[in-house]
C-alpha cells in the first residue's frame, strides 16, 4: 500500500504545489488587525480541504482569530488516535525591501517555494493533510483515526488555544499529538524533535530623576539609571555564563546517558554553526557543548536595552528611565512560577535605593520532553527515515512551545514534532521558503507515520 501512496504523492506534486501556493497567497497575520477577513478566508480554505479529502471540518469561532477543527472519523481496528496541531497564521513581512519577490506572491526558485509561511506553519501543515489525501484516494480509508486542529493565534501566543482546548476535551481527545512546526537537523539530515525549553520573560523599567538631567551638573550626585541597569544585567551571570539567581539551578533536570550517546553522534559541525551565526565565536555556560547549552541546559538572554539618549551624535545626560527585557529559556523540572519569582528577587537585590523599579512578566511556559523511546516516538523515526530515505536525528529544540505542556496536562497525550524545513528557511525573516522535495518528503513521511501506528 505504501508504494501507492507514494506513486499518488508522485503524480500529484504539481497539484499539491498549486494548493500550498493558494494557501500563501492569504496574508493571514495574526497580529495585524486589518487582517480579519484573511484570517476567516485562511481557516475556511483549511477547512474546505478537510472536507475535500472526505473528513468532517468545522470553523471554531474563538475570542480571537477562528480555529479549524476535523476528523477522518474511527478507522478499522483498535489502533491509536492522532491529532495534528498546526497553525495558518504568519508573521508580519516585515521590511519587505528585503524580499527578492514579494512576500505573498508564493515564488518558486531554486527548487523551493519563497512566501511569508511557506515553512512557518502553512507548508508544513499541507504535508499532513496531503498525506491524508493521499491515503483517502488511495485506500479509501485512513489506517487511523486522524483529528485536526489548526489555529489562527500561535503567532500572537495562542491566547484562545486553552479554553479552546478545554471546551473540546472530549471531541480532541487523543493517543498523541503530531506536529511539524520544528525544523530538520540540517539540511541532509531530517529530525524528530521530542524536546523544547520553557520561558521566562521580564521587562525591567528603572526611573531616577522627574527628567533627563546634564551629566555635568548632577552627574555623581544621583544614582543613573543607566549605570544602574548596568550593573542588574551583568550581575545576572558571572565570568563563567552561569546564571546567579539563587536557586536558578536547583531542579535542572541531568541528561539521560541514551540522550547523550544520541547527542554525541549527531553530525554537528561547531564551526558551521559559527559561521551560520555570523559572530566571531562561540561562547555560553562552561564545562558543556554547543548542543548541550543550545538543548538542555537553562539560559538567560538580554533581549533589549532602551532608554536615555539614542540619537545621532552626542547629548551629555542622566537619563530619567531606562529599560530592558531579559529572558530565560528553561528545562524540564524548572518550575516557571519558581524561577520568575527567584528572578524578581535576584533583580531586586540588585537594585540600589535611588532608583525606582517595576518588573513586568510577559511570558511564562514550562518546558516539554517525551520520552525517546516512547512508541509514537519510533514509529515517527522509522516513518521519516522512510520518508527522506536518511535516518533522522533525535533533538530537542532551544526555542518554547508552550502548547505541548498543555496538551499533556489537558489531553493527557505527548507530542511528537516532525520537522520538515530547512534550519535556515528563514522563519520569522524576508525570503522564507520551503523546500518542493521537503513537501514531498514531509508528505512521505507522514503517510509512512499513519501507517506505522495502525494496528498490525
């Protein structure tokens, strides 16, 4: 059957490529409030392939922007339930002069498809839904039961995606979920990636003198607020990039000898990733490597510095206010609660009598790990490595998905992210794109995943 599949994804690459571009044309940005009709029109074409491939799909009004629900229906036999999560909302363009083409004209070149949301989430959704497709007009049935959920909000945080959640327990009910919002390993080697950090994130505003005043006639009466900034932000970490807030280190939970031996055989080339950067060296928390510090050890990052004098030239003041925003990406057993209330106090501490002080939380998620020998965990493997015809490396990811400690504590399911797009697609940047032979790979693969869930 899966020779099948593949033939019908073959012979309907040309057709599948149409409907990726159909779908990129719709400037459906999220945050943009303009935006509405697009945002209905994105959800509704979503929802109309669903029906398309013989599913139910229906369009869930939120607080915000709607939600797109459906499902294949009970497949024959007792085997699991899936549920794939996506989203059809995008980032903003931002400076389109840095497009080479513009940014909802879904351009192919060079054996890739450029549009805002090509990989970031549209293209990556389509190759499960293709998948399905493929499945429906092949065997005329799924090997199991498939659900869906694609929303319109993750690019503004998912605000609505609990009560959502919550209020569809029994209809999203599910054995696990599957999602490909990550990125391969590299660009010849695929990835499941069972892991992602959690998040805290603050905004720090200190305010000094009712005004900006002339550093030559106050300066070294006053505390600065600038100087004071100063020092908070360097006594956050010490020579060695550890963190110093009491307790910050406390539950960090240890590597497991399997994830190690799995890490330490990754093809990961430190200079490559240097030179992808553009900075002049590496440098993070010592005694541990570029993966180790990227996946599975904390950090704490400055953000952004703002305040007092900015312009062209020179202006000679104490400034009034200053500010930053400063966030730490955390690790499983890291309590997100715990950590922002240990952050408050460390900033405080730091913080002399002569200044004012008010901390804004903006964010905070915990992290997420599956367990690497989860069943759904190999299925996925052994699909993609069918898929891409290369084994797929096991990884987790730096960045937070704060939708994964939901559906386990809501759902009761683990996730599984299958990541089909490039690791420098440029995501979130001008001249995103994703790969034709990633769509074809990703939607090999997902069809292969189906299958190997389905009871034998």
């Amino acid at each position: 059957m899966i020779e099948r599949i593949d033939n019908y994804i073959r012979d309907n690459q040309d057709q599948f490529v149409e409907s990726l571009t159909a779908l990129l044309r719709i400037a459906s940005i999220s945050t943009d409030k303009s935006a509405a009709a697009e945002m209905h029109e994105a959800a509704s074409w979503v929802q109309q392939r669903l029906v398309a491939c013989g599913f139910a799909a229906e369009i869930v009004e939120t607080a915000g922007h709607p939600a797109v629900l459906g499902d294949s229906g009970p497949a024959d036999g007792d085997g699991p339930t899936v549920l794939v999560y996506g989203h059809y909302d995008v980032q903003p363009v931002g400076d389109e002069s840095l497009w080479h083409t513009p940014p909802f004209e879904a351009t192919l070149r060079n054996g890739s498809i450029y549009a805002r949301g090509a990989a970031d989430d549209k293209g990556q959704v389509l190759t499960h839904i293709f998948a399905a497709e493929a499945w429906m007009k092949t065997a005329g049935k799924m090997p199991v039961r498939v659900k869906y959920l694609i929303e319109g909000e993750e690019e503004v945080g998912s605000a609505n995606l609990g009560a959502l959640i919550e209020s569809r327990r029994k209809q999203l009910a599910c054995d696990y979920v599957v999602l490909s919002d990550t990125a391969k390993f590299n660009s010849r080697t695929p990835a499941i990636t069972y892991g992602t950090k959690g998040m805290v994130y603050k905004e720090l505003n200190l305010t000094g003198p009712k005004q900006d005043l002339h550093s030559g006639s106050f300066g070294g009466t006053i505390a600065n607020p600038g100087n004071v900034l100063a020092n908070i932000v360097a006594g956050l970490k010490d020579h060695d990039q550890r963190v110093t807030i009491p307790g910050f280190y406390d539950n960090v939970r240890a590597i497991s000898p399997e994830e190690q031996v799995a890490m330490d055989g990754l093809p990961f080339d430190e200079q490559v990733y240097l030179a992808m950067t553009g900075s002049p060296a590496l440098d993070g928390e010592a005694g541990f490597s570029t993966l180790a510090r990227r996946w599975v050890r904390p950090t704490l990052d400055v953000n952004g510095l703002f305040g007092g004098f900015m312009g062209e030239g020179a202006s000679t003041i104490i400034p009034a206010c200053m500010g930053a925003k400063v966030s730490m990406r955390i690790v499983p057993d890291q309590d997100p609660e715990k950590i922002s209330a240990a952050f408050d106090s460390a900033v405080r501490a730091l913080t002399p009598e002569g200044v004012g002080l008010e901390i804004k939380t903006h964010a905070t998620a915990a992290a997420y790990v599956c367990p690497i020998d989860s069943p759904g965990i190999k299925a996925a493997a052994e699909a993609v490595e069918g898929g891409y015809g290369a084994r797929p490396a096991l990884i987790r990811e730096g960045g937070t998905l704060p939708i994964l400690p939901l559906f386990r504590q809501v759902l009761g399911a683990n996730s599984i992210m299958m990541g089909f797009c490039e690791p420098d697609c440029n995501a979130h940047g001008p001249n995103e794109f994703f790969s034709l032979a990633d769509l074809t790979n990703g939607t090999r693969s997902v069809a292969r995943f189906l299958d190997r869930l389905a009871p034998r």
